[in-house]
C-alpha cells in the first residue's frame, strides 16, 4: 500500500517571535503544503508515500526536496519546469490578536504545470490518493480533469481521500462549491468541517451539530467514512470523530496548547489513514489521529514529524518530562 499526495509544495516565510508582518527583518522558512504534511507524518509511521507535484530545478526547490529526503516521502513522481515555488507569509497570533496569512502562489510552477502530474499517475487496488480543495483551487486545469482522473482511480481499486480544505482567499464559494459536489460522489475517506456543511455546501442548519452535519453529507454522497477535528476554542479542547453508515464515534476531548496551527488538520488526516491501514478500531484510530493533531499544535513545523509510540505516549498533564 502506497499513499499518494497531490498538491503544491510550499515555502512558508514567518517572522520570529510573533513579530508582525510590517515589522519583519528576518523569516524562518518552512517547507510544506497540506498534502505534503499528511505524506510526511504517514512516512514516519512507516507508510510508502509519492509526492506528486511540480518543483523549479533551482536552490528553492531542492530545499523542499531536501524536506523529503530528510523525512522519507517518495519523490519518483515529482516534476520540474521552469518557474517559482508557492510561498505564503504567516504572521503568528498572539493573545487577542489574530494570525494573519499572505498567499504569493499563483504562477507557481504547480499553478502553472500541475495538471500534468495527472497523467504520471501510478497507483494500484489498494493504495491511497490524498488531495484537497486547496490543490483544486489553485490550478484551474486540474478542476476541469478531476472527475476522470478520480473516476480512472476507483476503477483500478485506489481509495480517494479528499479534505475539502476550502480557503476563500484562494478562490470564491461560487467557484469552488460546484467542483466539490462534483467530486464527493468519488470520494471514499472525507475530511470536513462544520461550517463545510453550514457555510459552503449549505447542507445544513447553522444549529446543527456535526454528528447532524456529517450524517446529511454522508447520506447525499454515500460516502463511506468522513472524519472531522473540531476545536472548543473557549475550552481550548480538541476532539476527533469517524462518522461511518454503521457508527458514528467521538474521541476524548484533549486539552492542547498552541505553539502552531499549521498543519494541525494535516496530522489529524494521516493519524486517521495510518489507523485505517493498521486496522485499528475506529475508536483507537480517532483518539490516536486527536493526538497526533494536539501534538502538532506544540511543533514549529507544517508536518508532524514523530513516531507512532511519540503519539501513545502523549503526556497526560502539561510540561511533563520523561526521564
């Protein structure tokens, strides 16, 4: 069983010390992208992964390589063209005051060439395809191809896994919501959101709750397992929950502290996709991907970067120490 991801590769420019934006001399520079983060968690669980995606032959681009040679993701199936790397501008939030995101990603070379990693693509009955609407919504080519390539995918056995993943400074729900439903139907493992239902495809009531939520998604689409992690912002609680047509399973809510939200979600997908493979449970898979999201809240890294015992042991109260 191989995993792949399908996305764009990014650089992420942050200054230290929460310092904003406007008053940045200096940027730490991490490598990353949401497809790539899952890839590099699942790597370190001991998964076969394959990026699929397109790269610039220069200094930039093999520092993202460098990021996968260093965490054993699969780069066989990667590209390269003439161009730029995605790069976005985060400025860190700090008691009361929001984070702040800059995209500087179109004309990328996945922008601008990403479709064509489509073609290349060569998984078998049995592995994985990982994708998310943030891929859809920066490559116009891919949105017009998806469908087929999804379609092609599920004839050979490949089980399609799909975070919705929408940001809306990347493209509008207009825009976005028909390329969705389009692909929902394909789509075997879903990672949402509340207000995926409440606010973008508009399957829900603003009052209902995610069990409600996930249960009208599942039902129009038949999909066959979708999973969610949700934050208590005023609790400052985690929990994870698995939503099959049989059970519907919540984990425990765990207290976590944010050091970092990047990537979070990201942790939470391969946390699931590792229990699945593993066949665990569904109740240990969900409690062990909640873990594997409030221990990436403590990295300063885009991707979960620990073993599979890192997660079990997760401490029990804060600032434990093991000696």
């Amino acid at each position: 069983m191989t995993v792949y991801g399908f996305g764009e590769v990014l650089l992420r420019y942050t200054p230290p010390d929460y310092e904003q934006l406007k008053d940045a001399g200096t940027f730490k520079v991490n490598v990353g992208g949401a497809e790539l983060n899952a890839l590099v968690t699942l790597a370190q669980f001991g998964h076969p992964t394959e990026i699929l995606t397109v790269l610039p032959n220069h200094a930039l681009g093999h520092l993202a390589l460098q990021k996968m040679f260093q965490t054993r993701v699969g780069t066989s199936f990667i590209k390269y063209n003439n161009g730029r790397v995605g790069t976005y501008y985060m400025e860190e939030s700090f008691g009361f005051r929001s984070g702040k995101v800059i995209y500087d990603r179109e004309h990328s070379t996945f922008a601008e060439h990403g479709a064509s990693v489509m073609n290349d693509i060569n998984a078998q009955n049995g592995d994985y395809f990982v994708f998310t609407g943030i891929t859809l919504a920066v490559n116009k080519a891919i949105r017009r191809q998806i469908v087929d390539v999804l379609a092609h995918l599920k004839e050979k056995g490949v089980k399609i896994v799909f975070d919705i993943n929408f940001r809306s400074n990347l493209w509008d729900k207009e825009e976005a919501v028909p390329v969705i439903k389009s692909i929902l139907p394909l789509v075997d493992v879903l990672f949402l959101g509340k207000k995926d239902a409440t606010h973008l495809l508009e399957t829900n009531a603003l009052d209902d709750d995610m069990k409600t939520c996930a249960k009208t998604i599942q039902s129009q689409y038949d999909i066959a397992l979708m999973a969610s992690s949700n934050r208590n912002i005023e609790q400052s609680t985690l929990q994870g929950i698995i939503l099959t047509k049989d059970d519907y399973i919540e984990s425990q809510a765990y207290a976590y502290t944010v050091l970092n939200r990047i990537g979070a979600g990201d942790a939470f997908m391969a946390g699931v996709l590792h229990g699945l493979n593993k066949g665990w449970q569904l109740g240990e898979t969900v409690d062990f991907a909640t873990k594997c999201s409030v221990l990436q809240h403590t990295t300063n890294e885009d991707a979960l970067n620990v073993q599979e015992s890192d997660v079990f042991n997760l401490s029990t109260h804060f600032g434990a120490l093991k000696r």
